[in-house]
C-alpha cells in the first residue's frame, strides 16, 4: 500500500489547521450543567474518542493480528523486535511488498488500532476492494493526485487518541533492496498531532511476496526502532529505518547442519525415491510406517512436503496391492511388530465390510500391512480393495505430511534445534508404537 505526492504548500497547511480551529470554536454546547459551565469542549470529546471509540476497534485490531500473525507462520514465519512506545505515533517503514501491511498489522500491538495509509486510487477505487481494505488492513485512503495533505492531517485526532498511524514515506514498492527518499507528508501529522515518529525496519518481504513476483515461503522479521521527535526531517527518519532494514538483513538464521543435509536429500530425487521405498515396504514387511520418514523430512524441508507425501502415498498402495496378491497366492511374509489379537480384529471386520473395513487403519494402530494380507486372504476383489485403501491412506498420509509441514514452518526459527527435535521425535515414536503393540496383545 502506497501514498504519493504528500506534499503541500505551507499556505495550505495553515488553512487546514485555521478551520479545525474554527470547527472547534464554532461547534454549538449542549450544555446541561449550572451557567456558565460547558459540558462539550474539546477536551472531553477527545476523552470520548480516547476511551469509547479505540476500545470498540481494539477487538477487530487484534483479530486483524491474530489473522495476518497466522498468515504469515504458516508462509515462513514472523519475528518481531522492539514495541511501540505508550500512546498514539506515526509509525514509517521501509517498502518493498504488498506483504509488509500484513507483516506491521501482525507485529504492531492492537492496543495501539494501527491504521494503514493505503493509496486512494488502487485500494479504494471500487467498494469491495474498499471494504477488504478497510477490514482487513484497516486502511484508510490517502490520494495521491492532490489532496493528500489533507488525508493525512484528518488522522491527527486519531493520533491523539492514542492510536498509530503507519505510512510508508517512500511512495511506492523498491525493488532492489534499498531504501528511497522519503517524502515529508508522515512528519507534518506527526508535528500537527504532537506524537512521535516511529522507524521501523522490515525485511523477508521481498522475498515471500516479489514486486510482481509471486508468493512463496520466507521468514518476515519487523524490527521497531526507537522514537524520534515530530520535529525530525524525512531525512532523519529515513536514515533511521534504512538502519533498521540493513541490521535486520544481516541477521543471519541459525540452523541445524543435520537439518540442511535433510532438507537437501528430501528435496531432491533420492528423496522421493526413499519414500516411496519405505512406504511400499511398509506395506509388505517392513515395521516403521512411512509417516515417521514424513515427520523427518516434511519438518526439514516444508516445500517438498506434498511432493513426499504423494509419493508415500502412492508407494503405500503400490506395496498394499503386491501384499493382496501375495497372500492371495498362499505367500506369508514376515510381520513385526504385529499381534494375533490385531489380525482376528481385521478379519471380523472385512467378514462384515469387505474392502471398506481398511478404513478403520488410519486410527485403530494396526498396521497397513496387515490389512493388506488379511484382504488377499479374505479373496477381496483387487478393484474393491485398490479404491478404499486409496483413500484411506491418502487421508492418512497426507494430513500427517502437511502437518509437520506447518510444524516446519511454525518453528522455522529454531531451526538450529532440529537434532533435538529427531531426538524427541524417537523417543516419543518408540514409546507410541510399544504402546499400540501393547494395547493389541
């Protein structure tokens, strides 16, 4: 969100603020105390703005929060550093995606109602993109072909009831990384409100949402400076944020070396190869279902996760199929980890169910590849058996992909904890499979 051509001639500026005067000094009482004694001035409607009207918008701000703060985990994952100082200031931040609105919206605090300068001629020139701007990013319009001044300085009320106001005063998306000159329209609201200005750096952006790119996955941090006085320059404050976007950069991510060998193992070809291997010999012989290869490497690399999933799925129903024949033929393979009590459970369900008994397995614990040869033994027919435990499998394996998926780009900041996490993983994978294994004897 953009606003240009915030500057205007200091003759205007002084006329703007002559009429508030005149409004203010004209506006009749209603007075209904003893004579001589006002009950409406100035002063107490702005108690009424500071106590009424942000506690009616403090429930929709921290919505707003809550949806872009989850938006933005499940895209990579949002950091942020700083807080804003206690009452109303104008918050300026480097621009270079349509993705840092959402990025201030997830950071800033909802106490403050931060309200977004957004370009009258884009986001406001049609009623439903006005009203996905207004309740989405609570935006507000400022035009950029005259009269912009004015929207900015009809925010000043707004500031002194102690809310925050972000514009971005470069006036328009960069695209190579720096920060541009900033127009001085941000610091005459903060002068004419008597507030701070706020620097604050963004970075990740760029790179989860491109000038004229398209989305992808990328941690966003926000960092929030110290305040400047409303009489600070544009220089000023750019100076200010362009050392915050450039500490924020350099910051390197601390990561795992085990996570990085996973990450580029499961992204490539071996990757899949593997988990179409495990997967179908999971559903031979094999002990380790293929959703623990999933936990792995959809927690290491996020992006592959469905591309693995798949495959595990498509193995699973490969090797399901090569058992179904096989003990159709008489042919007993080794079965670990398995029970006589989980084998009779099976076989009275598909005396009831036939083909649609394998439903059961994504939440009973028996394995799939028991399923699989009590189908053959049981004489299912193979077109029967192919289109249950598809999609019984599938729900299973690709729910439990995408998962750790998230789980992946939820803690993508810890990532440095990852041989910690395969530790825990173990640990609570062997206590769960010896406790299905007990619980079937």
């Amino acid at each position: 969100m953009t606003a240009r051509g915030w500057r205007r001639p200091t003759r205007e500026l002084a006329r703007v603020r002559t009429r508030e005067r005149t409004l203010r000094d004209t506006e009749p009482s209603t007075s209904h105390g003893p004579a001589g004694a006002p009950e409406h001035s100035p002063t107490a409607g702005r108690g009424l703005v500071e106590e009424e009207r942000p506690a009616r918008s403090r429930v929709a701000s921290a919505l707003r929060r809550a949806l872009w703060w989850t938006v933005l985990t499940l895209t990579g994952g949002v950091e942020r550093r700083g807080r804003l100082p206690r009452g109303g200031c104008v918050v300026v931040a480097n621009h270079s995606s349509h993705a840092d609105t959402a990025a201030l919206l997830a950071a800033l605090d909802a106490r403050h109602t931060p309200l977004i300068g957004a370009a009258a001629d884009y986001w406001f020139a049609s009623r439903w993109r006005s009203r996905i701007c207004r309740r989405l990013a609570a935006g507000f319009p400022l035009r950029r072909t005259g009269g912009g001044m004015g929207d900015l300085l009809s925010m000043a009320e707004e500031l002194r009831a102690g809310r925050a106001v972000v514009l971005f005063p470069e006036g328009t998306r960069g695209s190579n990384g720096s920060v541009g000159a900033f127009h001085r329209g941000a610091l005459v609201l903060a002068q004419s409100a008597g507030v701070p200005v706020v620097p604050v750096g963004i970075a990740g952006t760029d790179r989860l949402l491109p000038k004229h790119g398209r989305l992808r996955s990328s941690l966003v941090r926000v960092r929030i400076g110290a305040p400047l006085p409303s009489t600070a320059t544009p220089e000023e404050a750019r100076d200010e944020v362009a050392a915050l976007h450039r500490r924020t950069n350099a910051e390197s991510l601390r990561d795992s070396g085990v996570r990085r060998w996973v990450a580029s193992r499961a992204a490539s070809r071996w990757g899949l190869l593997i988990a179409f291997g495990w997967a179908f010999a999971e559903a031979l012989s094999w002990p380790l279902m293929p959703e623990l290869l999933l936990a792995i490497a959809c927690t290491a690399a996020p992006r592959a996760a469905l591309r693995l999933s798949a495959t595990a799925w498509a193995g699973s129903i490969a090797g399901a199929l090569l058992a179904l024949q096989l003990a159709a033929a008489g042919t007993a393979l080794p079965a670990p980890l398995t029970t006589d009590r989980m084998r009779a459970e099976v076989r009275q369900q598909l005396v009831t169910e036939s083909a649609d008994a394998v439903r059961h397995q994504p939440w009973n614990g028996v394995p799939f590849k028991v399923y699989a040869a009590e189908a053959g033994r049981a004489g299912v027919p193979v077109d029967d058996w192919l289109l249950a435990s598809a999609g019984a499998r599938g729900s299973r394996t690709l729910t439990v992909g995408l998962a750790f998926a998230a789980l992946g780009l939820l803690l993508r900041r810890y990532r440095r904890f990852y041989g910690t996490y395969l530790v825990v993983l173990a640990g609570a994978f062997t206590v769960g499979l010896s406790l299905i294994v007990i619980g079937w004897q």
